[in-house]
C-alpha cells in the first residue's frame, strides 16, 4: 500500500502497515525448530534464510530431496510460530570452487584463469579473474541460465503455499566482470552500472518468471551491487511481474559501511548514514516498491563508533524500508564476528537496540517511534484512517526489555481496548476518526523500572 508520505509499503489484508524485523538463518549452519522458537519469541517476524544453489542441486540435474525437505520443515516451523521467511538464494564469491559458498562446482567455468585467494581480505577474491570468468558464464551461457531458473522453480514447487512464505530474494549481493584494473574504483563504478543495465536485469527476469511458473503469491526482491552502500544509487530498471493482479515485486538493498567490513570503528562523520539514504530512495519510489534490508550490522558493536552505528541505522531504517533482518543470528563470546547474541544467547554488547520493542502492525498511517533503553519506555504515534477502528494495532515488546511484564497508554481515546497476548500488545482504537493524531506510550512495570535503575 502507498502511505500519504509517498511510501510503498507493506500491508496485510486488514490494511495495516507491517513492519518486519529479523534475523538471517542458515548459511552454513543447520535451522532448528528451538531456534525459530528463538527467534519469534523474541520479537522478531521475519527469518531472512540464506540457501544456495550448490545444496539444492549438488549434481547437475540430481536435487538433494533431503535438503529441500528440511527447506519444508524449516517453514512449517515458521508456520507455528508466525514467523514470515524471505528466502535468500544465497552466494558470496560465487561458489564453493572458490571456497566460499552460492554457485556449485559443477555450474563454475573459470576458461583455466587463475585464482589466489585473499586470506586476509575475502572480498577481494570477487577480483580474482576465475570468480569473473564465472560470473560473466553465469549471466551469458544459455544452458546455466536454464539450470538456474530450473532450480529456482523446483525450491518454489516445494515452499509454495506455506503462509509464512513472504517470497524470495533472487540472488545475494550480485556481481560481474570488471574490465580492467578491478580494484579501481572507477572501474568498478563503471561495471556496476553496466551489469545492473544488462546482465543482471536479464538474469532478474529470467528467475522471476522460473517463480511464478509455479507460484502467483510470493514477493520476488531484486538486489542492487553491493555499491550501495559506497552511496552510489543503482541503475536497474523496473521490473514486470507476469502475476495477474498487482505486482508483488519489491528491492532488497543491504546496509554495510565498506570501512567497518573492513575492520574500522564505525566515524560518524564520514557521511555514510545521510550518503546510503540519499542513494536508496529514488529507485523504490519510481517504480513503487517496498523495500527490506537484507542484512546489516557491524561484525562487532563492542566499540564506540560501531555502537553508534547500530543505533543510528536503526533510526534511519524506518524511514524508508518495511522491514529488515540482522546480519547474523549466531552465539558467540561477546558477539564475536558478526553473532548478534554473546555465547549465553543474550543480545550481544552494542547490539541490543535491534532486540527493542516496535511496532509490528499499525491500523493508521506509522508515525514518531522511539524507544529508551534506560527507562523502557517506548511511543508510538499514528493517524487513524479507516482501518484504525476496525483492525488492532500490534506492538512487540520482547521479554529482554519487559521481563515482568508493561502497561500501554493510550492518548485522548477512552475506549481505547488493550490486550497482552505472548510478547504482543494489541490495541484497538474504536472512537478515532480519520486524520486523528494518536499517541500511545508503554511502560515497564514498577519492577523492573527499579531493576534498570539499579543497574544501569
């Protein structure tokens, strides 16, 4: 739905506008139930699971059954728990023959160029000429364009009709051939833009239709280069969805600065926040799509400026995406690497603002949302519009931040109706009328006010 600022956003059939937040899931680990339990009780909705080519079809033209059967099982599991999956047709550095992770072995054509792989700088490997060698294969040769698009519609025929299926991210951080030198930047620039008016707009159409050969209903996400996040605004063009009805076609960016990949504490002088949104807004409003961030976050939040980051991403996102998920739902000691908890499974230090509370389902148009960690308390404001008497606005309130427990306010509407139902907040506002301005507030309880006085 188009909100009155202009936004695309998301929406259920009552009309609320969802905000989605998450975590990704799966890249070389195995999904269990226990952890999707994790995930939706803490407050997130959405699962951003990573799988790859190489899993699903090991062996040209042999599918791994076993591997698409726990693909099923990982969403009846987010079925039960309500939890709504984008699946991530995941690649990073093309393959495994790289000995990285995506495109199998057996679907990689090097022409015999060489490879020497980075230890100390893996993004670098994108550079070597037998990773480009196989992208430019990838994108040109007729018969690895089919065994794409075929795997793409077998994943689809197995996921199609789960309710928790959002839809599918077509391809993860995508990349090409780039002439010349390939670590210079204005190279680089140059190809990126090239590939986004070419190969990769071609490859996008190709899978689009392969999913909806066997699926009307799931959201399809086209990706931008990785250039995004150096501020430089993608050059894809808009996309047809061949699904009667509106379109469900929607831009998946991801929210990295290149200095803290790189191992830099995050300076928030460097421009990067107000540099990434003047980037991102033009392409999803042009042609009306809503977006979700892929994956973000610092690989540690242990520090001042990376910290930072966390929280001032966490501000800016609303503005112009429907949702997000965290890079990566991993334990480790003191949120080590890029683990979003420390090794007890606790929000890892820096990293906690992404386990606050939030609006999950608005009846109105979203307005001002903020949240103190200090007192925990967060507000909300909305403008009622038809749906605001009918539909019940949701608010997650994770136990991490109300172990014992809230209580909500509700500005200037008397029969305002509350109820608490597993981690949710639920309001129902039956006297607003269109165009009200309307504040609701929640509050720990006494109890743990005093806990976080004492020991924050």
């Amino acid at each position: 739905m188009t909100t009155p600022d202009g936004r695309t956003r998301l929406a259920d059939r009552q009309g609320r506008v969802l905000a989605l937040r998450g975590l990704n899931l799966g890249k070389t680990d195995t999904v269990t139930k226990n952890r999707v339990a994790r995930l939706a009780s803490e407050g997130f909705t959405l699962m951003r699971l990573n799988i790859q080519w190489e899993k699903v079809e090991p062996q040209r033209g042999r599918y791994d059954t076993a591997y698409l059967r726990h693909l099923d099982q990982v969403l009846d599991w987010a079925d039960q728990y309500g939890v709504q999956v984008l699946i991530d047709w995941h690649q990073d550095v093309f393959g495994p023959a790289f000995g990285h992770n995506g495109i199998p072995t057996w679907a990689t054509r090097t022409d015999g160029l060489p490879f020497e792989p980075n230890p100390d700088d893996w993004f670098s490997d994108y550079f070597q000429p037998a990773v480009q060698a196989a992208f430019t294969h990838l994108y040109d040769d007729p018969d690895l364009r089919a065994a794409q698009a075929a795997a793409y519609t077998r994943v689809a025929t197995t996921l199609r009709g789960h309710r928790s299926l959002l839809g599918y991210d077509l391809f993860n951080e995508p990349f090409g051939p780039v002439p010349g030198d390939p670590t210079d930047p204005a190279n680089q620039l140059a190809a990126s833009v090239a590939l986004e008016q070419g190969r990769l707009p071609a490859m996008y159409r190709r899978l689009i239709h392969a999913v909806r050969a066997v699926d009307r209903n799931a959201w399809l996400f086209v990706e931008p280069t990785v250039l995004v996040g150096q501020g430089v605004p993608t050059s894809l063009p808009g996309f047809r969805d061949p699904r009667p009805g509106a379109d469900r076609i929607g831009y998946g960016p991801h929210y990295y600065d290149t200095a803290v990949e790189s191992g830099q504490d995050w300076d928030p002088s460097g421009g990067f926040i107000e540099q990434y949104e003047a980037a991102i807004g033009a392409y999803p409003t042009a042609h009306r799509l809503p977006v979700l961030v892929g994956e973000w976050g610092p690989p540690r939040a242990t520090t001042p400026g990376n910290a930072e980051l966390v929280q001032r991403q966490l501000r800016s996102m609303p503005g112009f995406a429907s949702g997000w998920a965290m890079w990566y739902d991993c334990d480790a000691p003191e949120g080590g690497g890029y683990c979003v908890r420390d090794a007890d499974g606790r929000p890892a230090p820096g990293k906690e603002p992404a386990f606050a509370p939030y609006a999950r389902a608005v009846a109105g148009a979203p307005g001002r949302e903020s949240y103190s960690p200090t007192t925990g308390e967060y507000r909300l404001t909305l403008t009622a519009n038809r749906t605001t008497r009918r539909a019940w606005t949701e608010i997650t309130l994770p136990a991490t931040v109300y172990p014992h427990g809230a209580q909500v306010t509700v500005d200037g509407i008397p029969d305002a109706v509350v109820r608490f139902t597993h981690g949710i907040a639920r309001l129902r506002l039956p006297s607003t009328h269109p165009g009200t301005t309307v504040a609701i507030t929640v509050s720990a309880t006494a109890r743990h006010k005093h806990e976080q006085g004492s020991t924050h």
